[in-house]
C-alpha cells in the first residue's frame, strides 16, 4: 500500500516510493504496475486526480486533487510557483554553505527556459573505503534544495552543473561514484527526496505543510556516508 501522509475531502498526499511513476504516459507501458494514481484509486476507493510530479527515481511528497475543481486550483498554484517545495539530496564533493543556481535548460521540445535553485549544505563527510583503492577518500554532502521553477530534471542538472551531482542519478551524475555505491554497498537508489511543500488549502485557505519522512534507501545511505544531523530535524 502506499504511505498515506496526509489526507482531507479535498486532497490526499503520498509519500512517493522509488522507482514508481505518477501516471501513465506514451512512454509508460500498459502492463507497469508501480503507477501512484492508479494504486491510489485502488486504495482509497475514489477517483484522485494529478496536480504535479516527481520523476520516477525520486521519492517524497505527491499531492493529488480529490475533484476537479480542486485540481484546477492546485495546478494554478503550482503554475504559478505560489507553493514552497524542500528536497534533500545526497551529493558528491564538500558543498559551499549556501548558494544559488541559475541557468537556462531546455525541454522536451528544445526550447529554453530559466531554471533558478537555492540550496544549503545540512552536512558533510569524508569516507575512507579500505576495500576500493580506485578512491583513496570521498567527500559527500546532504543538501537541501529549493527550486524556485520547475524545470525537467532541474535540480539534478544544476547539482551536476556545480560538480556535485547526487548519489544515484545515471541521467546526470557521476557513473564511477555510482558504481561504487552498488558493488560496495548494493546501493541502487538516486538520493532525491521531496521532503515537504507548503501550500495554500485549496478550500480553508490556510497555509499547510505536508511534511515526507525520508525513505529507508535514503536514511541508509546517509548512515553509509557517516552524515551526522546534529540537530537537523530529520522527521
């Protein structure tokens, strides 16, 4: 079943597993089983309906609208970048304290687009692997990210962009650190989690934050890299 995480009559929240899609697309085969909205129906009984997205490799937060017009108010939201989205990931390389991000990606049709992300480094270590000579040590960071568009692949394109590309991510990342972490550690994950979005209830008005705890690849993998969070609320 999925992992409800928040849920009213107008709209309900999972916390995304890895490796699922929101929902069926040209590219998406007729036989997939790991679809959110379909299982979603199937859990609660009721039709839901998409107002956003996460790529098939990221987990987190996923809200569904409970009606049409409650979706239509939630996609203008989204539209039009009204609701504070926070990640974590896990990165290659000592990250600067804090910083910005921006550059010009380009879609699915070519076209241009500003892209703009504010991150903050939570933490950091250095590992020493005694049974992988190729690395004589590896820094890794986690970082929380705040994008403020919602390109394609935004923010693991501009995490490699900087030259801190996140754990896991085979599109943009870095395929020796990769292969490293599934001969040594069987870990297969990419280390992206959507770990809250604040919006305004499409009905009260009010501002909610809905809040996903990190998935278990991902706490194991910050256990891996000795990441301490001292005091960074992990929920």
């Amino acid at each position: 079943m999925l992992d409800i995480i928040y849920e009213d009559e107008y709209l309900v929240a999972v916390n995304k597993p890895y490796g699922w899609v929101v929902h069926w697309s040209e590219l998406i085969p007729e036989d997939e089983e790991k679809v959110v909205l379909q299982r979603l129906r199937e859990q609660l009984g009721k039709n839901v309906y998409t107002v956003h997205r996460l790529d098939r490799k990221t987990t987190g937060v996923l809200i569904f609208a409970l009606s049409k017009a409650i979706q239509r108010e939630l996609n203008r939201g989204f539209e039009e970048k009204r609701y504070k989205k926070i990640y974590w990931a896990l990165v290659r390389g000592q990250v600067p304290s804090e910083g910005e991000i921006t550059s010009y990606l380009k879609n699915l049709k070519g076209k241009e687009q500003l892209a703009i992300t504010r991150y903050q480094r939570l933490s950091y270590n250095t590992i020493t692997p005694e049974s992988y000579p190729k690395f004589p040590n590896l820094n890794y960071s986690l970082v929380e990210l705040y994008p403020l568009t919602g390109r394609m692949h935004q923010l693991r394109k501009h995490m490699t962009d900087i030259f801190h590309p996140i754990v896991g991510d085979r599109a943009h990342g870095n395929k020796k650190q990769d292969t490293f972490f599934t001969e040594q550690f069987d870990y297969t994950q990419m280390a992206l989690h959507s770990k809250s979005i604040c919006i305004q209830h499409p009905f009260t008005g009010l501002d909610i934050t809905i809040h996903a705890p990190l998935r278990d690849e991902f706490k194991r993998l910050i256990r891996i890299c000795g990441i301490r969070l001292n005091g960074i609320k992990e929920l």
